[in-house]
C-alpha cells in the first residue's frame, strides 16, 4: 500500500498538515493534520510499504515496543485506508 | 504554436496584477469597455495570450486522453497542448474545449455559440473562463487570486473571504458608509495577491464577479479575514490548521491541475513565512463588526 498520488504535505510552524490537490479534490475537500508519528508514516507510505515495514522504522526511530509501534501503525493506516487516501 | 491573433486589429493588451495579457475577446463590445480601466500598450512579448470564440460546432479535440473527471476530460493534443472540454449531457454535443499550455501562458476557450449551462450564456461563462484561466497563469508566476472581497483603507488592504452569502461584500459596503473616501473596494470577488520585495500586495483585477466594482490598483496587504455570521462581533487568530483549510477552499486548487494546487500550497506557506496575519472574523451586519477588524488591524480609535 502507498498514499495515493494527489496529497500534498505542507509544514507550517509547528503544524504538519495535508491538503488534496488536483483530482482529489473532486472528493475530498477538507484537510488532515498530521502529529510527528503520523508524519513519519505518511513520508514511509510515499513509498509501496506494509505494517511491518512501518513497525520496523517506527522501533528504530522511536524508543517503543514493536508490539505499540504495530498498534499505532494498524491504527493510523485504518484510518487512512477508510478515508481513500491509500492505493 | 501560438494561438496568436491578428496584431492591431482584435487585440486588447491588458496589465492585470503585473501581467501582461493579450486578450481577444469574443464578445469584444463588452470586454473591450470591461478591461478598459486595465489597457496597456499592445507588446509582442506578453506574460500571456488569450483568445476566445464562440462557434457552431466544435469538433471533437484530437488526441491522447489524459483524464476523464465526470464529465471533463483532458488530452494532450499533437502539438503539445492540454485541452480539457465536456458534453452536454443533455445534447452529447461538445459544449466548450479550452486549450492551454502547461504554465498557462497561452490560452485559448472555444465555446459553442449559444451554450447555456447552469443558466449561464456565453458572456457570462467567457468572463469566468478567462478569470480562471488568468487565475491559474498568475499562480504559476507565484501569485494567486483569493475568493473574497478586498479593500483598501487608505494604503492597507485588506481581504474578508467566505462562501457565497455570508456577507463579504456587505461588511466592506459598511467600511464604505463609514470611512467614505478613504476606503476603495479593490475587488469585490477575486483580488489577485502577490509577492513584491518579500511583502504581499493585493491587486485589483477586471474579474469581480456579479459586480463590476474593481479598481487597477495595488495596496500592501496587511491581514486576510474569513468571515462567519454570528450575533457577536469578535476577532481572533485562525489556528494552522483552520487557516490552511479556509485558504484552501478560497484559493485556486482546481480538479483538473494538480501542479496549479500544490503552487497554491507553496503560496500558503509564503504567506506564513511573511506573516501575514489570518483572522477568523464572528460578525453580525453592524458597524460594530467594522469596529472590531479596525482596531485589530489599524489600531484603536
């Protein structure tokens, strides 16, 4: 899976936000703001990745449990797949 | 190529928001008086080209298909240009094809002669397809045009933005009554911006929507209002994220050009590192909410 083609990230002060751009835009107007974990998957699901993929560079960035890192992970990419930002 | 016109004859050259424009209407009667205010001297070597004609039957654009959005779709044609047009869906029959090159520079819109859409004629959608147009070439010269009314008090300009209905145009009329001579209203629809020496200025331009109130002028901006109608009158900085997400629904962000959306996104940040400040604007239809953005943003009185 990867973030599809279309989202534009943009850093503002201390805020990361995400906005659509393009063909995008025909179904999804509004904006996500994304927390520094939730940034650093967005940049590794630029790229074709899994959860174990993700797992394997949160642990290594982070200090946390590969157990915690798997369950933001699931989390995070549900609630992007839900939205229809993911191919 | 060059969808270039005969020189002298049904040219207008207009300077908007410091572009140059070579403009050939179709309905030239009364574009020529609406981009009056905004004549310049005719140059070979504008920032832009336009030319617009309304035909019988417009003929299917050739070449290879890039993206089909609804009822748009968009090829590339062979001698490199996009052209995005669409069906009646009524009559099947191509209702407009606007031609263009990637920066925009070069434009040209071909309606079908007699076209009504959304209860629009061919006038009325002429006037907003070479604001769009314009709109898109300006933002790939690092500027944009902002959904919103703009006016000057005296030297600082300053834009109210919103959706449709809420009453921009209404608060900057009260400045009007209030302030009288010293204040002017820019644009009432889609002031242009742009940056100049590190400072943002604002621009009158010939598209200002159902009114013609608009002035080739240029005035420093010194803050963006989004406008919501309440009872109280209050004035307060918009979070990032409330900024971003009103910006990006009152600047240029269209379906068809993604290149055209994330130059409007680089604008937004621009306009951050400036520092221009962005307000939320609670107001009811009173002087009272001219009150509370002038001493925000001129000071005390």
């Amino acid at each position: 899976m990867k973030i599809k083609e279309g989202f534009i990230k943009s850093n503002l002060g201390d805020e990361c936000v995400v906005v659509p751009v393009g063909a995008q835009t025909v179904d999804f107007r509004g904006l996500i703001t994304l927390n520094e974990t939730g940034e650093f998957i967005w940049e590794i699901l630029q790229n074709e990745s899994e959860i174990s993929d993700i797992v394997s560079a949160m642990t290594k960035e982070y200090d946390i449990d590969e157990a915690t890192a798997k369950a933001d992970a699931e989390e995070f990419v549900k609630i992007l797949s839900e939205k229809g930002f993911l191919e | 190529m060059n969808y270039n016109v005969k020189v002298g004859e049904k040219v207008q050259t207009i300077c908007v928001a410091d572009v140059v424009i070579n403009i050939d209407s179709a309905d030239k009667e009364y574009f020529t008086r609406r981009y009056k205010e905004y004549e310049v001297e005719y140059t070979d070597n504008p920032d832009m080209w336009i030319k617009t004609e309304c035909i019988e039957k417009i003929d299917e654009p050739k070449g290879e298909l890039i993206e089909n959005i609804r009822t748009s779709y968009i090829v590339k044609t062979e001698d490199g240009f996009l052209c995005r047009y669409a069906k009646s869906s009524k009559t099947g029959k191509i209702a407009y094809a606007i031609y263009y090159n990637e920066d925009y520079s070069n434009v040209k819109i071909v309606m079908e002669k007699g076209f009504i859409f959304q209860k629009l004629n061919n006038r009325e959608w002429e006037y907003l397809y070479t604001g769009f147009m314009f709109a898109n070439r300006l933002t790939n010269l690092g500027g944009t045009v902002l959904h919103s009314s703009g006016m000057a008090y005296k030297d600082i300009g300053i834009v109210f933005s919103a959706d449709p209905g809420t009453g921009k145009s209404t608060h900057v009329s009260l400045w009007k009554e209030r302030f009288q001579n010293d204040v002017e209203i820019v644009n009432d629809d889609k002031p242009a911006l742009r940056i100049i020496d590190d400072k943002f200025y604002m621009f009158g331009t010939p598209w200002s929507g159902k009114t013609e109130l608009n002035i080739n002028t240029k005035k420093e901006l010194k803050a963006i209002f989004f406008i919501e109608r309440d009872t109280e009158n209050k004035v307060e900085r918009m979070s990032v994220a409330d900024s971003v997400l009103n910006l990006s629904r009152q600047l240029p962000n269209p379906f068809y050009d993604k290149n055209v959306g994330i130059k409007t996104v680089k604008l937004i940040e621009k306009l951050y590192a400036l520092n221009v400040p962005i307000y939320r604007l609670r107001c009811s239809i009173s002087q009272d909410a001219v009150t509370a953005v002038y001493n925000e943003v001129i000071g005390e009185k």
